[in-house]
C-alpha cells in the first residue's frame, strides 16, 4: 500500500509539471496540480466561467466555500440566456418551468428541491432547506410553499425567447436529447475554500421538453452531487437517469477514497455507467463527471468527447475540455 501511495504522489507530481500557464483562454490539456491552501472552483460547461467569477469573489476574500458555491451558481440560475439552468430555462412539453437544485457543506449538511416553479434561484431554497429544517429534499407543491414562507419572491420564469422556442417545438413534438448541447444540462459547481474546506452545488431546469413531473439527478444528493470533507467532491452533468442508476457523485468520492486521482476517479464512474446501460443506446447518452480532491486536484471525463468545465484558482481562469471514452 505505502508504495502505491508513493506512485499515486509521483504521477501527481508528474502531472504537475505539465501545469498551465494560458489565462482566460480554452484548454484540452489539464493537470491535476496541487493547489497549495486552495482556493480552488471548477464548474461544468461554458457557464461555469462567470460562474466561477462570482465564486472566486467570496473565495478569494476568505469566504465560505459553501457561500461561494450558492452565489456562483445563481448567476447562470439568473441568466435568461441560460437556457438550461433557472430563469429563461427551457420548459417541459406542457410549458411549465420546473426546476431542481441541491446543495452540501464539508460538514455533509445538505438539501434540496425537486420540481420547483416560480422561484428564479432553487439553489438558495435548497440552502434554506438544509439550514432551516430537519429534512433534505423538497418537491412541487410543498417546496414553492416552503420557499414563499422563507420570503422568496414568485415569478414567471418562461422567458419571451422560451415560450417561442417550446411553441416551436410543438409542431413535431420530437423528444431526443441531443448530447453536449446546453439547453438541457445543468451547472454543477465544486469549491475548496481557504480553509481547506469542501462544498458543492448542482442546478437545473432539467431536459428541454421532459415530461411534466420528471425529475432528474440535479437535486439528488449522491446523484448529482456528493461532498466528503476528507475525501473530496464530485458533481455530474449530462442524462440525468443514467446518473441516478449508479450514484454517480457518490461513486466519484468512493473512487477517489480509493486513491484515484479526480480524473481517474471520472473515468471509472463513467465506465460503470456504460456497463450499466445497452451498447446500442452509448451513441445517444452522454453523462460527465467533475471532481476535486481536498488537495485541490481536480478533474473530468465524460462518455464523449465536447464535455467542458471551467477552472479558477489563484494561478489562472480558463475553460477545459475533459477527458472522454468515446471521441
């Protein structure tokens, strides 16, 4: 065991010799470079970049890296143009704007809401779920009347640009995911904080055009999100139901419990999702996974190759591209 561990601190190390040096730019080569006292953010996809600006924020002021994790995903949560991700999110084939969202702490604290309409940010009614109740995940009904009881405002999210856009839709009715396409993905983001501290949160307005009522692996602690403060974290991106089949963020902090570096961590998951679903259907089905370890390490893989995530730390801001199975 002690020299696989040595192994495992010589690749790392290795890996760190390859840092990168381009800011504000776009990537397909990463390392996992240990970041030394953090801070560190990563989120998935392009929206993850200003995401990751307001994170960096709270971060780099001593902050919480629970705090920075809520505040940066309200931003995209916030963006109409953000077709796949809150206000201005896509809807489900009868119109309605139905959100899920969840977040966890290094203390594993967590909450979430499933189902939600009406609130522009589900992400702070998950935190208020998770602060100001005993319980985890709030769903339809009930999670809009805990959140107007906690002062959040209701709202018709169904922007101008969405409304035509579902109108349009209804003149075929196809329903086929098209993969590595952002108007039904989410943003998951993970941060390590300067106190060595882990916390994660994940939200969506889930597949374009699902059927009303389902639900997804966003607000799903295990699913689409999973914190262990001395392991690391991980969220997951991409079809949510084969996300959920595996615990597919637990699955990650297992894996790296293991001692797998975050990418390989990835990796692994994303070969337990492909074992678990029939050959023929992988063509159609992407799911990607993010993680970083309580080093600052981080990673990603996903099926197929066009999976992106954002990075900020002290050293630089930019997009990458993850690794990928397939492509």
């Amino acid at each position: 065991m002690s020299s696989r561990r040595k192994f495992l601190k010589l690749a790392a190390l290795g890996a760190g010799a390859l840092g990168i040096s381009k800011t504000m730019g776009k990537a397909s080569l990463f390392a996992e470079t240990p970041v030394e006292k953090g801070p560190v953010v990563i989120s998935t996809w392009n929206h993850g970049m200003p995401a990751n600006r307001a994170a960096w924020t709270i971060l780099r002021d001593g902050g919480t890296a629970l705090d920075a994790v809520e505040q940066g995903v309200r931003v995209v949560e916030s963006d109409p143009e953000s077709t796949s991700v809150g206000y201005g999110g896509r809807p489900d084939r009868d119109g309605h704007v139905t959100l899920d969202a969840c977040i966890m702490d290094h203390l594993g604290n967590c909450g979430g809401v499933a189902f939600l309409e009406h609130i522009k940010n589900p992400i702070s009614v998950a935190r208020k779920v998770m602060e100001d109740t005993p319980h985890v995940l709030f769903a339809g009904e009930g999670a809009l009347e805990f959140a107007l009881s906690k002062g959040f405002v209701k709202e018709n999210l169904l922007t101008e640009d969405s409304r035509l856009a579902w109108q349009e839709w209804l003149k075929t009715s196809q329903y086929k995911p098209i993969i590595n396409v952002e108007n039904h993905d989410t943003i998951g983001m993970l941060a390590l904080d300067l106190n060595g501290n882990l916390s994660g949160a994940c939200t969506t307005s889930g597949l374009a055009y699902k059927p009303h009522g389902r639900v997804g692996d966003s607000p799903i602690i295990g699913a689409g999100l999973f914190v262990d403060n001395e392991i690391g974290a991980a969220c997951a991106t991409g079809m949510g139901e084969a996300v959920i089949r595996v615990a597919g963020s637990h699955t990650v902090v297992e894996m790296m419990r293991q001692g797998h570096s975050p990418t390989e961590a990835c990796r692994l998951a994303v070969l337990r999702v492909i074992k678990k679903h029939d050959p023929a259907l992988i063509h159609d089905l992407q799911v990607g996974f993010l993680a970083l370890n309580k080093k600052g390490e981080y990673g990603g893989y996903a099926i197929h190759k066009g999976f992106n995530f954002a990075l900020r730390n002290k050293f630089t801001e930019i997009l990458m591209d993850a690794g990928a199975v397939v492509g």
